[in-house]
C-alpha cells in the first residue's frame, strides 16, 4: 500500500493532465499517467518509485481497465481519476470530414465513459473517491467553425453531471473543470499562426490575459483531493471571467 493520494491520469503526456500530474505527485501521492504517445509519458518512468507511466489509446475499454489495474497493482489503490485526455477540430458545419468529427467524439467523449466505467469499481473498493473531467467553456455555447469541439465538451459536461448522481451513493464524486483560453500544446497553434484570434480571446476575457496550464491544474486538484469533499455534479469555470459575462459589451479597456 502507497502511501499519499493515488490518481490515474489520462493524457498526462503534455498540456494539462501533465500540470496536473507534476501537482499532484508533489504535494499529494502516487500517478499512473496514461497517453497515447510513449514517448510523450516516459517522464513519469524515468527513475521514479512514485509514478508509472501506460501507452494506450483511451478510446478502449482495456487500455482504461489496464490503468486503473495498473494502479491498485503498484500503488495499492486508486482515490481519484482525472479524464484529460482531449483534441479538437476546426472546420464549418458544411465542410467538416464527418471522420473528424466522429474522431473527436470518440476522444472527447466516448473515452469519458470509458474512464469512469473503469474508475468507478477500483474508487468503490477503495471507499469512494473523485473523478474530475476536462471540459471546455466551449461546452457552454457555439463558436465559429468549431462545432463538433464545442458538441463534444458539452457531451461530456452532462455525462459528468449524470455520472455524479449515479455514482453518489458510492460515496464517487465527478465534477467538471472548464477551462477558458489557456496556453497548452493544444492551443499553441492559435498563439504561433493565428495573431489576431490570438489576440481577440484574449481582449474578450475580464482579466485580458490567457491563463497558464499550471493554474487549471490547481483547480484539477481541489477537486481531486478531499478538500473538495461536499462537492459534485458541479462545473468549475477556469476561464478569467469568461463565463460571468454576457455577449452585449466586451470587457472595460
């Protein structure tokens, strides 16, 4: 049995499941970091006792399974899982290849059922515990050209909420973390080709700046730990205002 917090990660190989990751095997315990690149999780093997690192591909039920077991194999249990792992598409409603679509919700979404179905039996056995998803503010309303991103994080946003209330009386808590505009690997492409947009979400955020993956982590990590303990169902908003505004009038300045 480890000692400290178990958590299993999924897309812990960069952007924020690693932020959260390094958080959380600083200040709480053990981490199964999964991602679909070896290369990308060899961080969390290289010479260490309290973490492990698992190349599958999230959208299969035995490469979750295979996490979870991975964890109460080395680590003794699992208290808390955090589904990161995400990708995203651009393209119009019209034009989109419906292959990229149908990809982005097996990514985005049919992998969050898959991790909590293999979260919730190792959570139960060890008492109860946190599942934390990564969605999007992007879940919350329409986006030019960035439809089928937009469907997937607020599929996965109510596959949250339902699976906090079936998961309740099991003492499991799933809550959601949606980030606004931060710089990841994901969006690093809009900072590096695209200035302008670059700039425009930035000029439409309350606090006029993107936020940084280190303090999405911090967010991840409340609602992972027992600090969090009453709280589920709940949607956290990491977004420098965003969501706290309407449309009518942008920002002051």
């Amino acid at each position: 049995m480890s000692e400290g917090l178990v958590a299993v990660v999924t897309g812990a190989g960069s952007g924020l499941g690693k932020a959260f990751a390094e958080l959380w095997l600083a200040r709480h315990g053990p981490v199964v970091g999964v991602d679909v690149s070896a290369e990308r999780i060899a961080w969390l093997a290289e010479g260490r006792c309290d973490a492990a690192g698992l190349a599958v591909d999230v959208t299969d039920a035995a490469g979750n399974e295979a996490a979870v077991r991975l964890a109460e194999e080395r680590f003794g249990r699992v208290d808390t899982v955090v589904l990161s792992a995400g990708i995203t598409a651009w393209g119009d409603i019209e034009n989109l290849d419906l292959a990229v679509y149908d990809r982005v919700m097996d990514v985005n979404v049919r992998a969050g059922v898959l991790g909590i179905r293999a979260a919730a039996p190792a959570l139960r056995r060890s008492g109860g515990g946190s599942i934390v998803v990564l969605s999007s503010v992007s879940g919350t309303g329409g986006e030019p050209e960035h439809w089928a991103y937009c469907t997937s994080k607020a599929a996965i946003t109510n596959l949250a909420r339902s699976a906090a209330i079936d998961l309740a009386p099991d003492g499991i808590r799933v809550n959601v973390v949606a980030p606004g505009p931060t710089h990841t690997d994901l969006t690093r492409p809009i900072k590096d080709t695209q200035p302008e947009k670059y700039d425009e979400l930035r000029r439409a955020l309350p606090l006029r700046r993107w936020g940084e993956q280190e303090e999405v982590a911090e967010a991840i990590a409340f609602l992972a730990s027992p600090a969090s303990s009453f709280i589920t169902a709940a949607v956290l908003p990491v977004d420098g205002g965003a969501t706290g505004r309407t449309a009518q009038l942008a920002p002051r300045g």
